[in-house]
C-alpha cells in the first residue's frame, strides 16, 4: 500500500467493550476513520462517547477487541509489544488535555528528551528543540521550566514534544480543554498550522465546535460508529 493516496493512518472496523459488573458496554462497534498526511480531523463527541478510547487505540496504547489499525497500510494486531512501542515512538505523537511536561527540566529539555530516549545526540536533539519552540512562538521559553509558563505556552510545549521524533500521526485528546477560549484558538491555531507544514496526520478530539470549524474535516461518534459532519 505504498503511495500519497492511502490514509497513514486507518482505523478498520476497530471494536471495543469493557465488561462492567456482569454486563458489556459496547462502546466501538465498528469504527472506518482515515487520516491523510497534512490533513486534521476533527473528532467531536459527547463525553463518555469513546474518544479517548479510540486515540488510545489508534495510538497503539491500547488492543481493539476486533478490527486493524494500519499504520502506513501496515497492519499493527500482530505485532509484538516492543514493535509497538517502537511505532509509537517514531510514528505517532501525543497531546494530552494536560500537560504532563516534567517539572524539574526547561521547555526544550522536555522536548529534546524524548529525541534523545530514541537515541539521538544532546546536540541534535537541542538543534531539533530550538528549531521546533522557536517555530511555535516560544522561541524566548526556552529555558522556562513548566511552572513559569502559561497554560497555552505548556501547551504549545506539549506540542513540539509529541512531534519532536517528527512523527507521521498526531492524536490529541481534548487538548485545549483547559484553556480559555482565546488562548484555547490561540494553541489550536499552531496545531493546524504545523500538522500542514509537517504533512502530519491528526485526529483532535474536543468539544469546541468553533475551532472544530477551522480543522480539515469533523467527524462524530454516534453510538458506537463514525459518522462524517458538514
Ligand atoms: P470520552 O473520551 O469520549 O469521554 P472514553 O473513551 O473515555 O470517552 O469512555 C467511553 C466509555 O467507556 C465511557 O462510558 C467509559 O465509562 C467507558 N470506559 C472507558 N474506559 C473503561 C474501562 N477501563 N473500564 C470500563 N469502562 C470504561
Ligand atoms: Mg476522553
């Protein structure tokens, strides 16, 4: 499946239950989303919908009960856990509605670490650090540990650390839901700006139905399935 027009990253069928006190909860019954490189889709859905499970899922953090997730048209269900956790690495990057930066390093020291886990050199990983916060607006930020920071600006730290190994998918999981409305654009903005210029393929999930409408597409989960919006 090499080639620009297959999605790099492709949900197929994908299940998920949880058995609960002697009942099954269906919460994926049967989920088809692609994403495409440099495009953003939008993943809207009431809470307790199943977004964090699908991202979970999607990113390889957690098994489907039934169904593939390709990543690059490769099927990922029968790999091991340590080609799994090499994808993840490499391939997909992660943002979190908190932060989850480590407090004791400075902005680019978060961001240079998970280069540096992956085997590159201080000094790349620094270069690639610099260049990445610079390019998000934080370019003074650099040596500001998480603490001396404003939401938005951990935020947008947050975001150069998931790309920092240049991966091909980004999956955000309510990103902007500790924000306010200003600075929550503000982050959005740079998130959609940089999934275009890197070619990345991301799924964002969130309950803000205005930046939903700057994204490349929006889609919903309704009872279990993907269901594409206007
Ligand atoms: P969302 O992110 O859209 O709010 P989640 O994916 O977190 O939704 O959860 C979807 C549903 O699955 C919820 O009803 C939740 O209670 C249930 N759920 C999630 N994780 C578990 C689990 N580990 N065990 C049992 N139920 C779970
Ligand atoms: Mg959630």
């Amino acid at each position: 499946m090499a080639g620009a027009n297959h999605p790099v990253l492709f949900l197929d069928k994908i299940e998920r239950r949880y058995s609960q006190g002697g009942t099954t909860l269906n919460i994926l019954k049967g989920i088809e989303l692609g994403a495409w490189a440099g495009q953003s889709v939008a993943l809207i859905a009431p809470s307790g919908a199943g977004k964090s499970t699908l991202l979970h899922i999607a990113g390889l953090l957690e098994h489907a009960d039934g169904g593939e997730v390709y990543i690059d048209g490769a099927a990922t269900s029968g790999l091991g856990d340590a080609e799994r956790t090499r994808i993840r690495r490499t391939e997909i990057g992660f943002v979190y509605q908190a932060h989850h930066l480590l407090p004791e390093f400075s902005a680019i020291e978060n961001v240079m670490l998970p280069q540096m886990i992956r085997g590159l050199s201080r000094r790349v990983a620094e270069k690639r650090g610099h260049e990445l916060l610079t390019y998000l607006g934080l370019g003074e930020r650099l040596a500001h540990r998480p603490a001396e920071l404003s939401g938005g600006e951990q935020q947008r730290v947050s975001i150069a650390r998931a790309v920092a190994n240049a991966p091909r998918i980004l999956l955000a999981d309510e990103p902007t839901g500790n924000l306010d409305p200003h600075t929550a654009a503000h982050v959005f903005d740079t998130l959609t700006q940089l999934v275009r210029a890197s070619g990345l393929a991301a799924v964002i999930a969130t309950h803000n139905l205005e930046l939903a409408g700057r994204m490349d597409r929006r889609v919903t989960l309704r009872d279990g399935y993907i269901v594409e919006l206007a």
